[in-house]
C-alpha cells in the first residue's frame, strides 16, 4: 500500500538574527507562516529505502533531508519495512521557503504513522532539531513564533492570518543559507528582547515587521530591492525576503490579491494561501 504526504512551505514574515551562541547556531526571533505551496512525498513499499526525485538538481542522498530522517528513525528503530520514498518537488531550493526542513518533518511524521511509533510531537521536534534548525516548525505548521535557534515554538496571535494572502516572487538566483550568515555578522543584535512582533490584527503596524537578512542580500541582489517596490506598488500591506532568501513575497488583502498578480504576470510569481 502506498502512502502519501504533503509536505508545505513556510514563509518568514518577519525574522530577526540575534547573537550568535556556543554551538556555532544564532538566535533568532520569526514568525513563521505554512503557505499551501508543498511537495509530495509519496511512500512506496519495497525491500530497502531508496529516495528519487522528479528534479535533476536535488540530491538523493545523504546529503538529502529526506534521507537523513529515515536513515535516523531506521537506526533507534530498526524498521522490519522499508520504503522507496518519491518527492514530487514544487518548492524551490535554496528559496528560503523550507522546502528542505519541510521534507524532513514529513517524512518524520509520515515513518512515525506507517510504523506506528507512537511518537508524541513533542518527540518528534527533539528529533527534527537533529536535523535542521527549521524542522521543529513544521511537524505542527500552522502560524507560529519561532526562537532560539528555531526550537523554541510559541503560539502566535493572528485572528487576521485568514483574510491575507500571499503573492510569491521567485528571482532566476538562489541563495546560500550559510553565505546569507556569513555576510550578516556585522549586523546581529545582541539584545535578545530587541524584537516583539504584532499580532496579526486589523490594527497591526506593518512597520514592525523586518528581515535582518534584507540589507546584506540586498546589497549583493539588488534586484530584490527592486522586487519589493514592486510588489508594495500593486497594494501590498507588507513585503519582504523569506527566510535568507531568495523568494520575495507580498502581503495582500485576500480580495486584491489576483488583481495584483494579473499586473505581474510577465514575472515569475505565484498567489499562496496560509495552510
């Protein structure tokens, strides 16, 4: 029997990079929101594991997350079935969308079902750390407030969540999460309490929210500058950089969300809905 999943991508609508800590990992403050962009993973009996993609240029080996969670559940565990694992790929690499740590997280949910682990989802973030900072967040998805180093995950005020949408951006270049750090070290803020975001409310000060990752991409991309006006000239309430890049999304009412991606048709752009 075969057995399928969806597998979501997030966005950051604000994300603060604090102090860096004694593991090497940076403190953060983020809001992150599961849109319903997702990839498929599809699990297929056979005699060992095996991972293939439908996308030439993702990796199918242990250099995969994918690949990671299962040889990770399979050695605690020692599964007596095994699975070749398809991912039908629609999230970008290296977008800042957490197609990566999404894929992980659902496939850590998934082994846990098929095998009947009985893993609380408490255990099953422990486990997710283990593999990518982001992977706590999607075990549960939703909206959320995210801190330390991406394993401390708070509920989030946002009764407004529902009347958005998003109007996703995707640039022709991608961006390395470690060149992103790299570049930002002489912008962190060592002030743990610096940054409180608002709730999502119909009040809510847009102004508050920020990417500490905006100014050092965009000094090497200008072009997501460029992106961002945009995007606030077709009625955005809010736009900014994912995660360390490179997708560039707008915040928008839901009712003025096609006009405003039938104005940016001749780009590459995508409307996306909180999941």
């Amino acid at each position: 029997m075969n057995h399928q999943i969806s597998s979501f991508a997030k966005i950051n609508l604000g994300l603060k990079v604090l102090n860096k800590r004694l593991d090497n990992f940076h403190n953060i403050k983020s809001v992150f929101i599961q849109i319903d962009l997702c990839d498929k993973l599809t699990f297929i009996p056979s005699e060992k594991f095996n991972l293939e993609c439908d996308t030439n240029n993702i990796p199918t080996d242990y250099h995969n997350t994918i690949y990671k969670a299962y040889i990770m559940l399979d050695d605690i565990y020692s599964f007596n079935k095994h699975f070749t694992i398809l991912l039908n790929k629609k999230i970008p690499s290296k977008s800042g969308l957490g197609g990566g740590s999404s894929n992980a997280a659902a496939t850590l949910v998934m082994l846990n079902r098929i095998h009947k682990l009985n893993l609380s989802n408490k255990q099953l973030i422990k486990l997710g750390a283990k593999i990518g900072s982001d992977v706590p967040f999607f075990i549960e998805g939703g909206c959320k407030l995210i801190s330390g180093r991406g394993e401390i995950i708070n509920t989030y005020k946002a009764p407004y969540l529902n009347s958005l949408s998003f109007l996703l951006f995707f640039p022709k270049f991608s961006i390395s999460t470690s060149w992103a750090y790299k570049k930002i070290k002489n912008n962190l803020d060592d002030r743990l309490d610096s940054t409180k975001f608002p709730a999502l409310d119909e009040v809510v000060d847009w102004k508050l929210f920020e990417n500490s990752f905006e100014k050092v991409v965009g000094s090497a991309y200008p072009e997501i500058l460029e992106i961002k006006e945009l995007l606030l000239s077709t009625g955005a309430l809010y736009s900014s950089l994912s995660g360390s890049g490179s997708t560039m999304f707008g915040v928008y009412k839901k009712e003025f969300i096609k006009e405003a991606n039938n104005k940016l048709n001749i780009y590459n752009t995508l409307i996306a809905l909180p999941a």
